[in-house]
C-alpha cells in the first residue's frame, strides 16, 4: 500500500497540523506579550532617561552629560533615537547632532510637550512600516524644565525580538517532530492488526469463511476481530444452507415435468430447462432469446413482443407447431418484479396437445349430441300434444302415463336446452357478449320470472328491487347474465333440503365492480369441495344416485360468462351455515 495514503501518514498529518495551528496561536500570544512587555520596558527607560537629563539640565546645563545620556540610551536594545529638549521645545541634544539647536514644532513633538505624563505616540514611517515615539517630562517639583523623548519601530522591535522568535521556532519544529513520531508510533501499534483483517476479508470475499483473525484485545480492534469472525461463522451456515437450497432448486428445475424458461425483460433466456428444451425441440441448439426458440416452427398467441410488452401480471399463451406433427404448449407467463420496471418473466408450460384435442372432440361431440336430440324430442313432445287432444278416449291409468311422459319430456328438453346454451359459452374467450347499458334490478327480476316454476310456496324468496335503485348501470350482456342467476336460483332450491327454503338476493357496489349474491340456507357446502364446484359435470352428492336432475354445468357455463365479462366468480359457506354464491361485474 502506497504509504501516504496510510492511516499512520494521515494521522501524522493531521496531528501536525493541530500541533502547529496550537503552537501557532500560543506563539502569536507569546510574541504579543513579549512586545507589550518591551514597550513597557522602554517607558521605564525613557522614566529613567528623563531622570538623568534632569541632573543635566538643573541647576546647571551640562552640554556634555547631555549628549551622554543620549548615546547611552542608543544602546539599548530597539531604540532607534533619543532626544532632550528644553521647556518650548527647542532641542538641547538629539541622537541626530543636525537636529540640536532647532525648535520641533510638529505634532508629535507639540503633543508630547503639552503631555503631563509618558505619552506613547504610534505613527507611519516613509517605508509604510509602525513607528512609536515615547516621551516623558522633566520636571523639577512642580516646574516642568523640559521632555525627554526616545523612539523605536517595528523593525527595531523584531530586532529586538529575534532571540525569543528563534527559540520559540525551534520549539515549535522539535515539538511537531515529535508530535509526528508519536502519532506514527501510536498509529502503528493501533493498526498493526488491520493488515490481518484485511487479508482475512480478502480470503472471506473468495468463500474461504472458514477464515478466523486471532486477534485478542479489549479495545475496538478486538471488538472489530471478534465482530469479523463471528460474520465469518455466521456466512459459513449461511452460504451452506444457500448452497443446499440451490441444489435442491436446481434438482427440481431438471427435473420438473414443466417446461420452465427465465427470461430477462427484453425476452433474452437466462435459465432453461431439459423438458423445455425437449418441448422446444432444442436439444442439439442454444438460442438466447425464447423468440429465436421459437422461431421458425411454432406461433405463439399471443406474441412474445406482445407479453413482454404488456402489463398483466400473469398471461397464458399458447405455443403451436403444426409440422411434422401436431404439438400445442400450453401455459403462463409470470411477470417478475414491478410493474412499471419488470425484472424479467418466467414462462412455464406443458404439453396439452391432447388436452387440446381432447376439449375440441369434447365440444363437438357436446354440440352434435344435444343437435341430434333436439330434433327427436320436439317430435316427441309434438306428438304428446296430439295425444293430450284425444285425452277423451283414453282411459285413467293411460292419461296418468301420458302426464308423466310429458313431464319428463319437459325435464328432458330443459336439460337440452341447457347443454345447447353451454356448448356456446364452454370457455369465456369463445362467448361472444352483446353488452348493453342494463339496470340489475331488471335483469334479477327477469331471472325470477324464469324461474318462477321452482319458486313455489315452500320457498322464501327475498329480494328488493330497491336496493339497486342507487347502482350504477352495468354495461353487460343481459341474457346470458339472467342465465347466470337463474342458474344460480335453481341450484339454490335444487340441492337445498330444508322444509322452509330462503333464497336471498342482493346486489351492492365494491369499488369499481358490481357484487351479486344468492344465499340459500341449505346445508352448507364443506370446504375441500368448493374449489371444484365450478368444473363442467361435477355435483356434490357424496351418495349420487341421479335423482337430482342436471349435468353439473350450471355454475361452469356461471363462471365462463363472469369471466367474459371481466369479473370472477366465487362462494362462501360452510357444512350447516348455507351457502352464499355471489360473483363481480366491473364497471
């Protein structure tokens, strides 16, 4: 590692600079002190010169001790001159021999004369740098005789001042050396286990997590250490476990049945599985995208473009191939992620060829069956008409019999007619809606007018066409949605044993969709059985012996038409609480 960007260089560095700004600042407080200590100094010498020039002025001028004291006070340290001067200001002796003699009449000089006491004046010299002026009076008791002056600058002073800067720099380099070795020192010591923990990382990162920092301290580097190692510990079982599940996902991705492809968002394959690839015919190929897996042989409906564009959470598809052999794929696909950012899509599917085939031979058989006795039982039913017309020469227990063959003619065709009407609505994306703006009320009441021939006395039938007076009007198909409740009707009486029979309808607004309920107190309906209620032919008699009449259609040819609609079906109840079959129309 490039030693400046160390921890030891950067603390060494930053603990010189604290030391330098500390130093810094005390040296500035130690100079400024220094300084007011010299100026104080000089006005006790200009005290004490104006002492000695009073003994040359007084009783007597002494020229000489004058000029003296003069050339006595330029060797003091930082003055740069010094002068007598008498009671108007002339000068008596001056540092500058030029300036004996002349009266100063300046405004340092008139000021200093007419002070009482030192007077320390500050001015600008010539070369722009500080200079001071310092006087004091010469007074013989209360006579003032005369004023002694002295003067230094800014460069005498640091003249004066160069010994204590130079000790207090050499201060300043010895204490900042040391400062750096120490931090340095410090830092080494603090971090001589970062290497190790570095290295452990490394080895950690690589899936080695059986790596441990020995490493025993009671500061934060052994919390840090201890902290690592239990990471470590903590990774290993978790990787382990990690590993475990993936083998048991990939042995179930294998081996799956399913065709089982992951795409990414554009339709790019990250993931397939053999079945897939068997499925595909693509064994011996490697395609990166499922459109190129598809391509040229099967058509998908809808388009992959299409599913990928689009924004369903889940979409079934189909894939066909028709060369050299009839071969449909049947499944969804699983929009992963958010729905405005998707992560990617999973498809899943399966061979339903045979499904397939099975539903088309299925429906045409449904449809050629119930068209081919739709003719024989009208004739039969024609000819019953005839008979009842010459009921006058039949006798008692032949009239009896023709009733009864009447009846179940009737039940007959009714079952006819309702396998007719189903073979056309056998899955919701075949039923061809002729939607309407249509008020519910008047389509419930139509239904119960269909079936008003089961709605007999024993039956309780409650239903308020004025509580769909504030429902909006739903934009349906109003045939096939009075089919669906009447279908609903009938099974609510049909398989309801008890003596008293309650149906209730109602119908409310939930959110954007039209609810639509039938409850019955029937005898409930227990709850393995529920999901499998709305499949073709399948009725709930544990003990069916075929006397409750009808093919089981009922609620699948229900569930087609809801969903056609864009709704969805559903039931509630529960063994001996009744039943309650309600479905949704979006709105």
């Amino acid at each position: 590692m490039n030693p400046l960007r160390s921890i030891s260089f950067k603390l060494s560095v930053l603990t010189s600079l604290c030391v330098l700004a500390v130093i810094g600042l005390m040296a500035r407080r130690i100079f400024s002190g220094i300084e007011e200590g010299l100026i104080g100094e000089m006005k006790v010498r200009a005290q004490f010169f104006a002492r000695q020039s009073r003994e040359a002025i007084f009783p007597k001028r002494d020229a000489f001790s004058l000029h003296f004291n003069v050339e006595e006070m330029l060797k003091e340290r930082a003055v740069t001159y010094a002068a007598v001067l008498d009671k108007g200001g002339k000068t008596l002796s001056h540092s500058d021999p030029k300036l004996i003699g002349v009266v100063l009449t300046d405004p340092f000089s008139r000021k200093a004369l007419a002070s009482s006491e030192i007077e320390l004046q500050r001015f600008r010299g010539p070369d722009g740098r500080l200079g001071y002026d310092l006087s004091a009076p010469i007074s013989v008791g209360s006579r003032r005789v005369g004023t002694a002056r002295i003067g230094f600058n800014e460069s005498s002073l640091d003249a004066a001042l160069g010994g204590p800067r130079r000790d207090i720099i050499a201060v300043t380099a010895a204490a900042t050396a040391l400062a750096v070795l120490l931090t340095v020192t410090i830092a080494g010591w603090i971090t001589r286990p970062l290497p190790m923990l570095a290295a452990a990382a490394r080895e950690a990162g690589k899936g080695n997590f059986g790596v441990r920092v020995d490493w025993d301290s009671a500061d934060e580097i052994g919390t840090l250490s201890r902290a690592f190692n239990e990471m470590a510990s903590a990774n290993a079982t978790l990787f382990r476990r990690l590993g475990e599940e993936r083998e048991k996902l990939a042995g179930i991705f294998d081996a799956t049945k399913e065709g089982i492809v992951l795409c990414d968002a554009a339709g790019r394959i990250a993931l397939i599985n053999p079945s897939a690839r068997a499925l595909l015919g693509r064994q011996e190929r490697s395609d990166d995208a499922l459109q190129r897996a598809l391509e040229p042989e099967h058509k998908s409906t809808p388009e992959i473009r299409d599913i990928l564009e689009g924004r369903a959470r889940i979409t079934p598809f189909q894939f066909e191939r028709r060369e050299p052999k009839l071969l449909i794929l049947s499944g969804v696909a699983d929009r992963l992620g958010d729905e405005d950012n998707p992560a990617g899509f999973l498809f899943i599917f399966h061979d339903a060829t045979l499904e397939k085939r099975g539903e088309t031979l299925a429906r045409s058989f449904l449809s050629l069956v119930t068209h081919k006795l739709r003719t024989p039982l009208a004739v039969a039913l024609g000819f019953l008409e005839v008979m009842r017309g010459e009921s006058a020469n039949l006798t008692p227990n032949q009239s009896k019999a023709l009733a009864t063959v009447e009846k179940e003619n009737e039940k007959l065709r009714r079952l006819v007619e309702k396998l007719i009407t189903f073979s056309a609505a056998q899955s919701p994306e075949n039923i061809v809606l002729e939607r309407a703006d249509n008020s519910l009320a008047e389509v419930i009441d139509q239904a119960i007018r269909t079936m008003s021939a089961i709605l007999d006395d024993s039956v309780d039938l409650k239903w308020d066409p004025a509580v769909c007076s504030g429902l909006p009007k739903a934009r349906i198909d109003p045939l096939l949605i009075k089919e669906v409740l009447a279908n609903l009707i009938e099974n609510a009486v049909k398989f309801n044993r008890a003596p008293r029979k309650l149906v209730e309808i109602a119908a409310v607004k939930e959110g954007d969709s039209l609810r639509v309920s039938v409850r019955d107190n029937g005898p409930g309906i227990p709850g393995e059985e529920q999901g499998r209620l709305f499949r073709k032919f399948y009725q709930i008699d544990e003990h069916f012996t075929g006397q409750i009449p009808g093919f089981g259609l009922g609620l699948a040819f229900a569930k087609n038409v809801v969903e056609a609609h864009g709704g969805a079906v559903g039931l509630r109840g529960a063994p001996g609480q009744g039943s309650e079959f309600y479905f949704t129309l979006p709105l």
